[in-house]
C-alpha cells in the first residue's frame, strides 16, 4: 500500500525481529493513518529536500514487538506516528538540523551520534506537534541545543 510517493506501507512496517520470532506486525487502520501522516509531513518532504531516498531503519512496532525488542509500548514507534531513519551519505546532524528548523514535527531525536558513527534519528508526528528537540547517548537524553 502507497503511503505517498516515495514510501509504502511494507518499509514502514517490516522487522526482521519479527519475522524471526513469528510476531504479527500488521497495523491497524489508525496505526495506518498515523503512517500516512508521519510520511506526509516529514518523511516526504526530507525524501523532497534532499532528493535522496531515506532508509527506515524502524517503523511501526506492535506491543508485542516492541516488549521483545525492550522498547516501550507507549513509544511513538507502537502508534504508527515514528521512524528511525537516516539519508546514506548526508550528515544525521545536517538532517536533524533541518527538521528542527523547517517541519511541524512532535519530536525528534538524534541518537548514537558521533562524528565517526552517524548514529540515526528518530522523528515522530501527530497534530499539534510539542516540536521537542533531544539527543540521545550512553548516558541519557538531552534537550538539543
């Protein structure tokens, strides 16, 4: 299923994780929704701006999923409104940047990064986006500064 021009339904959804585990990760109808929305307003638009595909790292995550791979079942990931991604060969700090400054995002966080490791970021959506800014490392999360 065709979410916008450049992204489906199956790359916002497929985990290897999943498939060796024999976990369902089917979404529902407003988990679909939320994946629209997320790949309209941000996802879309990055695909436009740099003119470059991005690679979704993680979609959505059902609870189940989400409880294996030690992620919360309140993540943004388990509601269809985030993604972890990153843009092969732009900067993630250049990317992130760029979301902070020009799309209505709820919020977004770039993790792992280092110069040498460009770690990826994670962005989310829903209407009345907070636009919360962080970093994520070893030792926690950060306001972005």
């Amino acid at each position: 299923m065709k979410l916008t021009n450049n992204f489906n339904l199956e790359e916002l959804t497929v985990s290897q994780t999943a498939l060796r585990n024999n976990i369902d990760n089917t979404p529902s109808s407003d988990h679909i929704e939320n994946l629209r929305l997320l790949c309209e307003n941000i996802l879309q638009p990055l695909r436009e701006d740099y003119n470059l595909p991005l690679v979704v790292t993680s979609g959505y995550r059902s609870k189940k999923l989400a409880g294996l791979i030690g992620s919360k079942i309140t993540s943004q990931h388990c509601s269809g409104c985030a993604a972890d991604f990153t843009i092969p060969g732009v900067d993630n700090k250049k990317v992130f940047k760029h979301i902070i400054e020009n799309l209505p995002f709820d919020q977004a966080i770039l993790e792992y990064y280092t110069e040498d490791n460009g770690g990826w970021i994670h962005v989310s959506y829903v209407p009345n986006p907070r636009g919360q800014a962080l970093t994520k490392d070893k030792q926690g999360y950060k306001a972005w500064q």
